[in-house]
C-alpha cells in the first residue's frame, strides 16, 4: 500500500478562473488515481487537522518563514483575498488552506519515517518558490523546506535530501535549506525561465546544492545524463536518511509554462533513480499544469513504486 496524502479542503484555494495553479489539477490526478489498475494499492489518508497539530505545525512554519510574513497571508485571506505577489492570488480560504497542505507534508514524512516507505502528498498550494518572507510563483509556504526541517527531529534521520524536478528552479527552497549541513538540496529546471534563479556555480554553504540548469528544448537525453553524471554521485554522496521530492510536472511538453519535451513515463524512470538513493521517499506536489499529462505523470511515479 502506498499512502497518498489528501483532501478535498485542497480545492478551496481559489486562484481565478483562468489561473493555471487551479483546483482541477488536484481532481485531474484523484481522478486517475482511482482508475489505475493498481487503485486497490493506495490508502488515501486525510491530512492531520491543523487544530490537532496546532502548535507543532506552527513551530515547523516559523522554522523557515519570519512571523509577520505568516500574519500578512492570514491577514490578507481574512480579508476576502487578495494578491501576495503578481502571480500569487489566494482567496479566503487560503491560509487554511495552506497550513493544512504543510500539515500534509509533514504527515508524509511523518508515514515514510514509520514505514521506511513512500508516500505522495497530494496537496496545494505549491511551494517552492516561497521564501522566508515572501511568496512567489503560486506558492505561499515553503512546504519541501518545513517538512526537511521537520523531518530532522525524528529519530534516526541525521540527513535529509531534497530532489527538486520541477521545470522551474525552487528558489525559495534553497535559500531555507542551503546554510543547514544536514540538508542537501538538487534541482533540475529550464534556464532561462522563471525565476531566474538556480546557477551552476552556487553550491551551499557545505557543498550542499547542486544545481543544474538545463536550456530550453532539453528531453529525456539531458535528463539522463544529468540523472547520470550529476545528481546520482551527488545525492549517493550525500548518503540522506530520508528524500524529499519536489515532485513538479511542468518539464511535460504539453505544459504552457515552459519549454522542455519530457513525457508523463519519464517521471516513472526518474522516480526508479530515487528508490536506488533510499526507498524513504516523500513526494509532494508541486507544479504541473497541462492536466491530462499532470495525471499521467503522478500514476507513473506511483506505479514504479509501486512495481
């Protein structure tokens, strides 16, 4: 069995009408999970309730964002809504939405340290652009960082790697976890595309980044033979208790927001490079807005760990 982390509340984030970070992602990938020959393989477990977590959850946030950055999502989505920055409209239900899809990751990783397993935390909004005061690219808290630094507090995970595949460069990630020697952070994205950040030559502050940009145009060739020469030897180096995936799906051809030619089967080999680093995998949502392709990606992820 293999747990998948979600709940409908995930679709009372409103982004707009014409919005590609929309609710009907989240249906689009449900909806192909429930049909895949293997749906009797998945346990769907709904988030731990914010009100239940209350002050761990809130503790794991303040870890990565400052205090007033978290006051001024609340505030704004209490308000009605608004726009945190020009990509970033959240609605009134934003906030709460928001905490319960870290509630959710931490809940994953919470799984996986049990079971020494996978899980798939199906949940928005995204968040690897967010950084410590601010949010960015449709993501509103930083969800890959809080559950790596939650994840050091178990017992048994000194280590913890974060793989993020998402077509853009997870800025706001790598700015929360760069300066920590017990996180290593590897990203695979377009350059240049959005946000412009994610250069070769920064490498942390103990090595501990890899960053690998990749032009417009790039296929599953280049992603071999980065998967090959870089992030392999880096991550294996690294040896982490525990792998976070920022599991984007905007590298797909068909996506609108970038340039690079993957199709939805790639994923399920980029997923067979993870289960070789550690089977203590927690993947978690992140980008990925053609939707029929979206769905196709996350059952190829889940069905090679599955089979």
């Amino acid at each position: 069995m293999l747990p998948v982390i979600y709940s409908d509340d995930f679709l009372l984030h409103k982004t707009g009408m014409l919005h590609p970070e929309r609710p009907e992602r989240l249906s689009a990938i449900a909806n192909a999970l429930l049909a895949a020959p293997w749906a009797a393989q998945i346990e769907w477990q709904l988030p731990t309730p914010v009100a239940r977590r209350d002050r761990e959850l809130f503790c794991a946030i303040k870890k990565v964002h400052a205090q007033r950055y978290i006051k001024e999502v609340e505030h704004l989505a209490k308000g009605g809504g608004g726009y945190l920055d020009g990509d970033t409209p959240i609605s009134a239900e934003s906030y709460d939405v928001a905490l319960l899809a870290a509630s959710a990751w931490l809940d994953g990783v919470d799984r996986v340290v049990a079971n020494g397993e996978q899980a798939f935390v199906l949940a928005r909004p995204p968040g690897h652009h967010a950084e410590s005061d601010r949010a960015m690219g449709f993501c509103v808290f930083s969800n890959a960082a809080i559950a790596a630094h939650y994840a050091l507090e178990h017992q048994g995970i000194n280590r913890v790697a974060i793989l993020d595949w998402d077509v853009h460069h997870g800025n706001g990630t790598q700015s929360l976890v760069e300066n920590s020697r017990q996180i290593a952070y590897c990203s695979l994205h377009q350059s240049p595309c959005y946000p412009g950040t994610g250069d070769a030559d920064e490498h942390g502050a103990y090595d501990n980044v890899l960053n690998i940009p990749l032009y417009p145009g790039s296929g599953i060739a280049e992603y071999l033979s980065a998967f090959e020469s870089q992030v392999m030897p880096f991550l294996s180096k690294f040896e982490p208790d525990l792998l976070i995936v920022s599991a984007g799906y905007d590298a797909n051809a068909a996506d609108p927001l970038a340039s690079i030619t993957l199709a939805p089967s790639d994923y399920g080999t980029f997923t067979g490079y993870c289960l070789q680093i550690t089977r203590r995998i927690v993947f978690g949502l992140e980008g990925g807005y053609a939707l029929k392709d979206l769905a196709e990606s996350v059952v190829a992820t889940i069905d090679r760990c599955l089979n």
